[in-house]
C-alpha cells in the first residue's frame, strides 16, 4: 500500500470503523495517545485491538509541532543528522499539516511533506507513512530496511531499530496493523505481522517474527517468536504485591 493510496483514502465518520468515500478535509479529532482506553493491553494507551483502523485518520499533535521535533531531536541524542530523527520529524510535519483546513493553504504543505516522505524512504529506507500513530519520544535507532505499515500504533518511548518490518499477515486483510504500547524495545530485524498488541515494556529479540500478542513486560524471542520471561522489574513488582 503506497503513500499515495493511504492519502486518497478518506477518514470515516466515527459511527462506521471504515469508509473510503470522505475527503481527507473531513477528519475528525482522534482521541489523544495519552487517553486511557478500557482494553489496552497492560497500561498502554491504544486503541482497542478488537476494532479495525481508521482508513487515513490522523490524530492532533499532543503538543506545538516545534515542541514535538525539539522532544524527539532530544530523544534521539540531539543529533539532527541521524536518519531516524529526520524520519520521525517529517511524520510530525505530516500529521501538522493536515490539521491546516484550508485545502488551498495544506495543498503546497502536502507537496513538501510527500518529497520528504520519499527522500526518506528512498534514501534512508525507513518508510514511516504519516497515518502511522507514532507516540512521543519514539527513537529510530538505525537506518535501512525499516518498513512501517500505515495503520500501526507505537506507543511513547518506544525503540525501532533497523531492519524492522511491521505489517500485515493476510494479504485479505490490508489493514490489519500491530499495535505497540509504550516503552517496547524491539530488535534488529524484528518482523511483526498482523493485527497484534504488544504491551507497555515488552522486549522483542533480534530477527524474531512476531504472529501473536505479546503482555506487557515480557520478551518474545525466535521464529515463530514465544514468550521467553517477564521482565526482572516485573517479577519484583510480584514480589513486593506478595510481601
């Protein structure tokens, strides 16, 4: 699915999970990331995996677009240079500017924001489309070989490194996506297909394939990948509830 695609899609009208007949004029305020919902896997604040994504809805920035590269160029060690930073900061310009209502006045903002997009993808190869619901702080470690499909939601202060692939399992069901708590380090090479959640500080392992969900602060290792252990804090959180 190109970039193209995504932007000619339209945003439905909350009553109906998907409808591809609106213009893009007509997207409606998404809940903010940081909005609890009552089936987020462990504390993380996405949607609820149970009901498909919204064709090419977009939510506000939760702060200036400005305020939102300064925090990421923070994240990413305050080297603007770094692919992964320049990436995550034309996806903030391209969330902002289709906050712009005048179509005449977002007209020449989306013909910037989509030759960033390619110089991007085609030069750093990390594809990072902006309906993607990338959370704060989220670092792109590397460069290269880093697809993102466009439908997928990260969480704050989640890690991506390279040769990462987060996409789809059943070719009958383009917008299945995973969804990524907050706080989830995933390794080099990593494929997460399908529509699967992932909690807040699980760990995926180098080159694992992840076909299913993941709780919070676990670490899911191998291909298939499978639940190796909980986190060491997790197990002192048991230990103190247990005292």
């Amino acid at each position: 699915m190109s970039l193209s695609d995504i932007e000619q899609n339209s945003v439905p009208q909350p009553s109906h999970p998907i409808n591809v007949g609106a213009t893009e004029t007509e997207a409606p305020a998404q809940p903010s990331m940081t909005q609890p919902s009552t089936q987020d896997v462990g504390n993380s604040n996405f949607e609820n995996p149970s009901e498909p994504p919204s064709v090419g809805q977009t939510e506000p920035l939760p702060l200036s677009l400005w305020d939102m590269i300064k925090e990421d160029w923070v994240a990413h060690g305050k080297d603007w240079t770094l692919p992964g930073f320049r990436a995550v900061a034309v996806h903030r310009f391209g969330v902002w500017r289709m906050q712009v209502k005048s179509k005449a006045l977002r007209a020449p903002l989306s013909i910037l924001y989509r030759s960033l997009y390619r110089k991007v993808r085609n030069g750093y190869g990390i594809e990072l489309p902006y309906t993607v619901r990338l959370g704060r702080r989220v670092v792109i470690e590397h460069q290269s070989d880093i697809v993102i499909h466009g439908y997928c939601v990260i969480g704050d202060d989640t890690i991506i490194r390279q040769g990462v692939t987060m996409g789809l399992r059943h070719l009958d069901r383009p917008l299945d996506a995973p969804q990524l708590g907050c706080r989830v380090n995933i390794g080099a090479g990593a494929k997460l297909f399908g529509r699967i959640s992932v909690g807040d500080d699980a760990n995926i392992g180098a080159n694992a394939v992840v076909l299913s969900d993941v709780p919070e602060q676990a670490t899911a290792v191998g291909i298939p990948a499978r639940i190796l252990q909980k986190s060491s804090s997790a197990s002192r959180s048991k230990s103190e509830d247990n005292e």
